[in-house]
C-alpha cells in the first residue's frame, strides 16, 4: 500500500546516531502510575488469592468439637468453686493454662473485694398446739451421687450479704414478693410490719424480694422454691426438676461491683468504705434473709392461717390452700453472716489484632459458682475454651485477626458481677475509646431453643449469623430456624437487666454487646444438683449444644473483627427507640407531660441512620472498585461512629437515685433487678408520679424525657459524624 500524503517512507527515517540500549519498561512509568500499579497488585492478591474473612468464618464453624467442651466441662465442675475459695482459686489457673496453652497472651487479674459467707444459720417453725419443727437447711444428696463427698465442701445454703441477726415472729405469705404483692397486703389489710415474710422465687430478683419485704416493714424474709415453678416433674436425678431438698442460693445485694468501692475500681491502695459503711448501704438487704427448700417451704405455708390468699398466688396441683397470715405460724430465724475482705481473680487472654490492635472484641464469661456450676456458669466457660480452641486451630491455618480479640473469664459474678465491674471501671478509659463490641455468655446450655440479647444495631449481625450455624437438635435446620420456630416474643431480649457480666459494658459505659444461651430457665438454678450429671443427662447428652453455642459466639466475635466496615445497623435502633416512646406515650394519656422533644430527636436519629446507611453503600462500592482510593481512612471514620454512637446514649449523672447506671435507654426496672426497661429514667419517673400524683412529681417524668432526648440528639450527632 502506497504511503498517505505528507508520510515518508519508513527507508528515508534512517537513523542518524546508532539507537541506544533499550531501557527497562517501568522506568518510563510515571510515579503515579507505578502507585497504582502496585494498589492494584495488593488488591488483586487481598481479593483473590488470601483467604477472605468469609473463608476463615467457615473453617471456624468446621472445627467444632463435643469433646472438648464436656472435657473441660467435667474438670471445671469437680468440686463446688464460690468465688474467693481455694477451689475458685484452682478453676481460674485451669483456664489460665488452658487459654495460655495456644500461646494466647494471657494473665490474672486480682481484685480484693467485700464478699460475704454465712457463719450461722437457723430456722424453725412453731404454731399452737404443734411441736416445734426445725428445719435442716441442708441440700440432700441422692444414692449413687458421684459428687456426695464433695458436695459437704459446698457452700450452705444462704442469701449473701443479708443483715445478722435473730427473729423470732409471725409469718406473713407475700406471693413473690414483688413490689405490688406488698401493696396487695397492705390493702388487704395484712399488717407485714415486724413480722417473717415468705415468698417464692420466680418473678423478681431475690435481692428486690428482700429489700420489699424491708421496705414493707418486715423483720425477717424466707424465700422459697416453689413446686409449681420447680417441680413440675420428675425430680434430679431421675428428672431435671429440683429435689424436695432444693434450694436457691444467691445474693441479695442490688449494688453492682465491690461494695467497698462503690462507682470506682478496687484497685490497689484505693479508698474505701468500711465493710460497716458498705453493709449499712440501702442496696444492702437490710433485714436477715434465707432460702429455704420447697419441702420447707410448704411446711411453712400449711401453718400459716388468715384469708386465702387469691387464685394466682395459689400453688399447683395438689398444693394445699395458700392463705395470708400473719400466723399462726411464728418463725425463729437467726443469720450470721461473714462479710470478708477476700481476693477474686479474672483470666485475661489476648489475640492481637493485624490492621486495627486498637480496637477491640471483647468476649466474656464468668466462673465463679454456688455450687458445681455445670449449667451456670461453667457451660459457658467450657463453650469459651472450646471456642478459644477454634481460634488457636485458624491462627494454625494463617488466620490473624484484624481487629484484636479479648477472652475474659470473670470472677464473683454471682455476688455482684464483681469481676467484670472492677476490670470495667479500672479500665474505663480505654475501654469506652476503643471497644467494638462485648460478646457475652453465662449459662450458655440449659436445654432446648436460642435466646439472644442484644443492644439493637446487633440484631442483623445475629439474625445473619445463626442462619450459618446448625441447629443442634436438628441437622437439616439451622439456629435461625430453631430461633424462629419457638416464636419467642419479643425475638431480641434486651441488655437492660443486671443478670450477668454486660451490665458494666452496656449500662456503665455504653457498649454494643450481645447475651446468647441455648436454653432459657432451668429448675436446679443455684443450688447443689446444677453439675455435670445434670448436664449429661438433661442439659446437653450429646454436647453439641455446646458446640452451637461456641460456633454462633465465636462466628459474631469474628465477623466483629475481621470485617473491614464494622456490620451494625442502627436502623433496628431507631425502630426500638420509636417503640419505647409509642410506649410512654400511652402511660402518660392525658397527664401534664410532653413527649414532644422525645419525638423529635428519634426524627432525627432516624435521618442519621438513612445518611450512615447511605455512605456505607458508597464505601462498599468503593471498596471493589477503586481500591486504591483513600478508602481506609474513610473506613475508620465511619467505623469510628458506629462504634462511639452507643456511647453517646450515656450521660455523666447516670439515672436519678442510681448514678451508677449511665445509659438511658437501656437499664433496670427499679423494682426487679433482672427485668430490662427501655428509658429506665422515664419510668422510674412515671412509677413515682402515678404513686403521688403531685405537680412536681410530673416535672420530673418531663426533666426525664428531656434528658433521654438529650442523649439521642448527641447519638444523632456522632452517627452523622457532623458538629453543630
């Protein structure tokens, strides 16, 4: 082809100079383009070659073992271990060494704490024209129990921290000792004042069952296990229910953390109440106090004379007629407690992250028992060991995490979540800056069904998570199936209880966390049959529940730290929110109060979720499409203000008459300590009102409702990540 017009043919661009060497390609590459180059080099081998976060979360599912819960299970369980003992001692060098055996990084941490143990006791039972009865106060063992010589180094049965002292007086039935079984007596007439209150376990935690009775003017409280509630079957060790025998130990105090350090850490050389000053506290029980069996129990109530009591105060079938009182029946009790200055230890592990060490996932469980603790709480430490050897099996593997995992194994949870609280607020600084999550789990097996907790921006992660473990009890199904299959209402428990070692995370210092366990409520809780038979034969027989419980904590701990954007979503936050005022709303019709400003700042919590949901589409996008992009600091930054917007729902004072908890959304219902209340502050509040009806009264249910408002406006602002 002839060359085009103005083109010289290639023989008449002969050189003139000799040509020189060729160079090598990249040095005519621009700077730039040599960054890009390698950006896209690393992307491609993070993309395609690494393994991805997804493939270490199934090897994670995939190594599971029943084995190794029920082994460290059976040792765990040995002998009784309550928290300050000898034997408490050895349990926490068990997990210490396990837990260290995969070179985890771990320590213990010692706290000196008030702890209380019972010196004396006695209780018996007179009427007229009737020998004098005295009762045992002792759990009875069964033939062939493998743990019967152990079972004497036990504990006696006892309400920690309950007053000293005698009493000698006429009983008074009390229902479950709630707050408005008080009122009931107090209407009907029944004179509570001085007298020996008997109630039973059930509805309201032991230590507000305690503090009504005091409150209600008795001298003394007894509680009890009643068969309608434990017994409603065969009894261990033929049936899971509780022996005539039974009884509940546990603590009576409402505080939270050492009661010598009370809002501070029990840190060496700290200040401190005097164990006078700390009993003399009004969380204190006030009054002396006993658990008693449900065979006492019934005894007692077939003395006691007066009205019948109504038809939902009544026993089961076949349980003679309840009656009020007060009397005949007079009660002789006597408690002498031993409040002690003693030593708790936890177990901290440490997995350090990659890319982020300075954010944390931290996952925890307590050890501490009344007894043998084979269902509370060392089926969840046995699922933490199980777990933390799934973890040390994918480091083997090539898996290191990107944010940093934290096992934590507490002590003296059962007196006062003790543990947890002193390491929460000797820690506070760090913890409220640098925390992701905190994953709990206490009695993580007691029988059939998954029941999560969770504060809300948790809720998707959950619901995702357990459509990828398989159902225990069924392996066609999933732990999604079977969590929707037992149409638990509602479908999300919330962390606003005291019941276990989240309250210092969630209510003291604002942090997204998670309470899960297989199982709900079990019938030999807190007292000496809680053991490993127990569990073999009705807990768990084959321990893959164990297996599931470990699979679904560890799969949400790993996704909390190995996923590059955190997976909260606040949307389920402003629905809750939206509820909760739908819910104040209608106790407040028609009384002097506005909800107004509540409204308001949901609106606009729900407008900085819609923003925060939409920048996170747009980092998705730009995380697989322009790598090399300054994504990584836009990560953080939004990672950041989904981390720190739960902190924002906590305001300095902490609620009226109860500084310690911090959080306004989330806490404990005034009058039961177990119970969760969503805008605890407003309630309290309302509660007071309807009781006085006075003017300021119905101020201050309006002071709470701009306070709770405050605090969603500061959560709108960090989650948009704007200043005013």
């Amino acid at each position: 082809m002839p060359p085009q017009d103005g083109a010289d043919e290639p023989s008449a661009r002969a050189p003139l100079l000799p040509a020189p060497a060729p160079r090598r390609a990249a040095a005519r590459l621009h700077p730039l383009a040599l960054i890009a180059a390698a950006a896209f080099v690393a992307w491609f081998h993070l993309a395609f070659l690494a393994p991805s976060p997804s493939y270490y979360q199934s090897l994670f599912l995939s190594l599971g073992s029943n084995d190794t819960a029920a082994a460290h299970l059976r040792v765990l369980t040995q002998r009784p271990h309550v928290a300050g003992t000898r034997a408490s001692s050895l349990t926490a060098a068990y997990v210490r060494d396990a837990l260290a055996s995969h070179s985890f990084p771990t320590r213990l941490t010692s706290y000196s704490v008030l702890l209380s143990y019972p010196a004396r006791r006695s209780l018996s039972l007179s009427a007229p024209g009737r020998d004098a009865v005295q009762f045992a106060l002792e759990q009875e063992t069964y033939p062939g129990d493998p743990y019967a010589a152990v079972s004497a180094e036990a504990v006696p049965t006892f309400l920690a921290y309950a007053a000293s002292g005698s009493v000698a007086a006429e009983a008074v039935y009390a229902n479950y000792g709630r707050a408005e079984d008080f009122a009931y007596l107090a209407a009907r007439g029944v004179n509570v004042t001085g007298k020996v209150a008997v109630a039973r376990y059930g509805k309201v935690f032991r230590g507000d069952i305690v503090r009504n009775a005091r409150d209600a003017g008795a001298a003394a409280a007894v509680i009890y296990t009643d068969a309608k509630d434990y017994a409603a079957g065969k009894a261990f060790p033929d049936g899971p229910w509780m022996p005539p025998t039974g009884v509940q130990v546990g603590s009576a105090f409402k505080g939270v953390g050492d009661p010598t350090t009370p809002m501070w850490a029990s840190s060496e050389g700290c200040q401190r109440l005097s164990i006078a000053e700390a009993m003399a506290s009004d969380d204190m029980p006030g009054i002396p106090a006993l658990p008693v069996s449900g065979m006492d129990g019934e005894a007692i109530l077939q003395l006691i004379g007066g009205d019948v009591a109504p038809e939902d105060w009544q026993g089961g079938a076949g349980a003679p007629a309840y009656r009020l009182g007060p009397g005949p029946a007079v009660l002789n009790l006597t408690y002498l407690g031993n409040e002690t200055m003693a030593t708790i230890q936890n177990v901290i592990s440490v997995i350090e992250g990659k890319e982020e060490p300075d954010r944390y996932v931290i996952l925890g469980n307590h050890r501490d028992a009344w007894t043998f603790g084979g269902v509370d709480p060392n089926s969840g430490t046995a699922t933490l060991l199980e777990l933390a050897q799934r973890l040390s099996d994918l480091q083997k593997k090539g898996w290191r995490p990107r944010r940093t995992i934290i096992m934590c194994n507490w002590d003296a949870e059962e007196y006062a979540l003790i543990g947890s609280t002193e390491w929460v607020e000797e820690n506070r600084a760090m913890l409220t800056s640098r925390t992701v999550a905190y994953l709990n789990v206490d009695s993580a097996v007691c029988g059939h069904g998954f029941y999560p907790s969770a504060t809300p921006q948790l809720d998707g992660l959950l619901k995702e998570a357990s459509k990828q473990v398989q159902n225990p009890d069924n392996g066609t199904e999933t732990l999604y199936d079977l969590w929707m299959d037992s149409n638990t209402s509602p479908l999300f428990g919330r962390l606003g209880g005291g019941g276990s070692d989240y309250s210092a995370f969630v209510q003291h210092i604002g942090i997204p966390s998670v309470d899960m366990s297989i199982g709900s409520d079990y019938a030999v809780y807190h007292s000496l049959y809680d053991d490993f038979i127990w569990m073999e034969k009705f807990g768990d027989p084959l321990f893959q529940r164990h297996v599931a419980a470990a699979s679904i904590w560890g799969l949400v701990a790993l996704r909390l730290s190995d996923e590059e954007i955190l997976p909260f979503n606040y949307s389920y936050y402003a629905a809750e929110l939206e509820n909760g005022a739908m819910g104040i709303n209608e106790r407040v019709l028609g009384m002097p109060v506005s909800l107004s400003p509540l409204h308001k700042s949901i609106k606009e919590f729900r407008r900085a979720v819609l923003k925060a949901d939409s920048e996170l589409k747009a980092l998705q996008t730009c995380k697989i499409w322009a790598p090399w992009r300054n994504c990584p600091l836009k990560f953080r930054d939004i990672n950041d203000r989904l981390m720190m917007t739960e902190r924002a729902f906590t305001e300095r004072e902490g609620l009226s008459g109860r500084p310690w908890y911090k959080h306004l959304i989330y806490g404990p219902s005034l009058h039961n300590d177990y119970g969760a209340e969503i805008y605890p502050g407003i309630d309290d509040a309302i509660q007071t009102a309807k009781r006085t009806n006075a003017s300021e009264s119905w101020q201050a249910v309006q002071n709470e409702i701009h306070r709770v408002a405050r605090v969603i406006n500061q959560a709108t602002l960090v989650l948009s990540g704007g200043l005013t």
